[in-house]
C-alpha cells in the first residue's frame, strides 16, 4: 500500500493553504458545538434515562478514537476529501468511494437539518424559507473563500459558548438543582445507552471537518494531529457541563419529555430572561453547524470528482477564491431543495447512520498504517471501528435500513459504472 497520496500530489488546480491550528480547531468546535446540543439531549434522555451521562461517554470514548485514527490518517494524506481519500488509498477504490458516498449523502440530509432548525428557531411559521435563505447565504460565504468562513465562524462559536455558559451558570445557581437526579443508571438499559450514544455521537461528529479541510491548512502533518484533540475535548467538557446542569434541573424524564431541553431548563431555574437567548443562541449554532457541513460537503465532493466518481466539472476550483466553486453551489442547490421540502427529524436519522459507515471506514483505513507511518495503538483504531459499528446498528430500525439502503445505492452505482468503463 502507498504511503504517499498520488492523487493528491498530481492534481493540476490545489487549494490555498490559509488555516493554522486556531483557524482549525476553530471549524471543529463550530461544527460539533452546534445544533446538536440543543437538539439531542431529549432523545438521547427518551432512550437511555439516568444512563444519559454514561451513553455521552460512551459518545466521546467512540469519537475519540475517530478523532485519532482521523488525525493521523490526515497527517498522511494531507488532501481534501477526509476518508474517501484514506479508504481509497489504504483498503482500495470501492471503499474510499462507499465513504465518501456516505459522507456526502448523509452529511448533505445533515445540511438540510441544521437549516430547518435554523427555521424553526428564528420564524417557526416560515421555517422551510428561512431554511432555503440560510442555505444561500452561507453557500455565498464559502464561496468567497474558506478564510471568511473561519472567520464567521469564530464569531458564532463565541456567542453559542456564551449561551451554554449562561444556561449552565443559571441552573447551578438556582434552586431548582437536586443531586438525587444524577442517581446515574438508576433505570437505563444496555440497549438505551446504545441508542443514546448512537445519538449523541452526531454532535461529536464535526472533527471531520477538520481533516477534510486538509489541503487549505498550513503543515498539515502538525496542524490536523493539534487541531483535532483540541476541538474535540474542548467539545467534551462544554456538553458533560451542560447535560450535568440541565439533568439537575429537570431530571431524566422532564429532559425526555422537552421538546427544547436548554429553554425548559432556563424557566425550570427561574431564568426566564434567558430564554428568548437560548433560542438565538439555537439559531446560531445550527447556522455555526450548516457552514461548516456545506464547507466539509464541498471538499468531498471536489475529491470524488477529481477521481471521476462524481461529475469531473465539480473538481474545478475558482482561479480567485480558491475554492471548489463548482462544487459548492451544486451542493448548495440540493441542500436548499431538500431544506424545503423535507423533514427534520428523518434528515437526522439518516445523517446518523451514515456519519458512523464513514468513520467505521478511517478506522478500518487506520488499522493498516505501519509504525513508520504514525499508526495509532492498534487497540484505538479497533474500538473506534466496533463503535461505529454497534452505535450504527443501536440506533431506531427506520434510520438503519434506509440508511442501509442508501449504501446498497451507492454500492450499486459503483458496480454499474466500473462495468460500463470495462466495456468502453
């Protein structure tokens, strides 16, 4: 197996290496300090109850081992195009393209998410408009180059880490807190956890970013491997200190019973001043999380077309900006259809199953590095792959066979078009 990433080092237009390490950890945290804190505690309380803390270790445990495998596949194959590159490379053609094709499906149901949650925080009666009007402007910022979207997003990481902050300081310092209600595993299942975690894992799941960003940061052999732990464990402290403070307040059942946990838990604290600042802060978080999917989104796609297993035009890269413009506004246009006329909660079903086949794909790709290359402790890669897998098949039947079938689309689709280029 290489240890060099040919296709990157042959291809004829290259993205600007612009980002440093704050730059990156700073697309990660926007990506996992998103919209998910906001919208997963409830499920996650409804399918594991006082085992809710124990599924978000589980959560972390599995992403951590990602994280690391991702990091140092990323160092190796500093190409945009995250696992499709390193299962292409490592395991062989079909599984780089079955990652990259659940990357882009998946995370693409994922865009429409966060821009539905968009709407329905800012102008719930117009949420599919709003949604479509989010996704055009935010495909504009990433046109104009991918330095602008760091930037943007800095400034929304900032304000929802202030929010959650608020919501943590105004719950353990009302009176509303009683410890009984951390009486942890008190009435959870193995399976619940399972599901929980499965759950809980989609709001990790943005240090992908990073690596799929590969290509635009400055010596990426260090940057990705720094960036990556960093975001993810800054990530970990924020949501165990917001799951702490919001079970205080509302225990396991009144968390499963909310329909917006962090807005129930300011009114259970008396802090009702805060909730008109709960539900921006929801807002901006799924605009912090839809930025950076459709820029993670893009470089997939850009990779894929490079290699002709999507539209070759889509690999073109715009000679001002820098970036795979192309490529962008096909990814923006589908995501703007779907945000208008899909649902919200099917979308993240989706995502879930297919973020977790991508990750199962880095690991299996990061078993086979050598000790030269920077492999991992063996016992990392291979928790990181039984995770994914378990977590994917932990999660509601509905969200594992349509993904499955979605998979078997792809998989199809490769089939058909390695027989059409035998014949021609």
């Amino acid at each position: 197996m290489s240890s060099t990433p040919p296709h990157a080092s042959a291809v004829p237009d290259e993205l600007d290496r612009r980002l440093g390490v704050p730059d990156a950890v700073l697309i990660g945290l926007g990506s996992m300090i998103g919209a998910g804190i906001f919208a997963s505690l409830a499920p996650a309380a409804r399918a594991a109850g006082s085992g809710l803390l124990i599924g978000l270790a589980v959560a972390a445990l599995v992403a951590y081992c990602n994280a690391t495998s991702s990091a140092r596949l990323a160092a190796l194959y500093p190409a945009s195009g995250g696992t499709y590159v390193y299962g292409r490379e490592r395991l062989g053609e079909f599984w780089g393209y079955l990652a990259g094709w659940s990357f882009v499906v998946g995370k693409t149901a994922s865009c429409a998410a966060m821009a539905l949650t968009v709407g329905t925080y800012v102008w719930p009666g117009q949420a599919h408009a709003v949604a479509v009007a989010a996704v055009v402007a935010l495909t504009a910022v990433n046109y104009a180059g991918v330095q602008k979207s760091a930037l943007l997003t800095r400034v929304i990481v900032a304000l929802v880490l202030a929010v959650l902050a608020a919501v943590v300081v105004a719950s353990l310092t009302s009176g509303s807190v009683d410890a009984a209600r951390l009486d942890v595993g008190s009435d959870a299942t193995f399976g619940g956890v399972l599901q929980a975690a499965g759950l809980l894992f989609f709001a990790f799941a943005g240090y992908a970013r990073i690596a799929t960003l590969g290509e635009e940061v400055r010596d990426p052999d260090r940057t990705i491997p720094r960036a990556v732990p960093v975001a993810l464990g800054i990530t970990l402290v924020v949501y165990a200190a917001v799951a702490v403070s919001v079970l205080l307040v509302l225990g396991p059942s009144g968390l499963a019973a909310a329909g917006a946990p962090l807005t129930e838990a300011a009114r259970a604290a008396g802090a009702d001043w805060l909730v008109p600042v709960v539900r921006a802060g929801a807002a901006l978080a799924a605009l912090g999380s839809l930025l950076a999917l459709i820029l993670g989104v893009s470089r997939t796609t850009l990779a894929m077309a490079r290699d002709h297993h999507l539209p070759h035009a889509l690999a073109s890269v715009h000679p001002r900006f820098k970036v795979p413009h192309r490529a962008e506004l096909v990814i923006g246009a589908v995501v703007a259809t779907a945000a208008a006329t899909t649902d919200v909660r099917g979308a993240i079903g989706f995502s879930s199953f297919g973020v977790l086949a991508y990750y199962a794909v880095a690991n299996a790709s990061a078993l086979t590095l050598t000790p030269a290359e920077g492999r991992p402790a063996r016992i990392v890669p291979v928790v990181g792959l039984a995770g994914c897998i378990v977590l994917a098949f932990a999660l509601p039947l509905s969200s594992v066979t349509t993904g499955a079938a979605v998979l078997a689309v792809g998989a199809g689709a490769y089939g058909v078009r390695r027989v059409y280029a035998r014949r021609t």
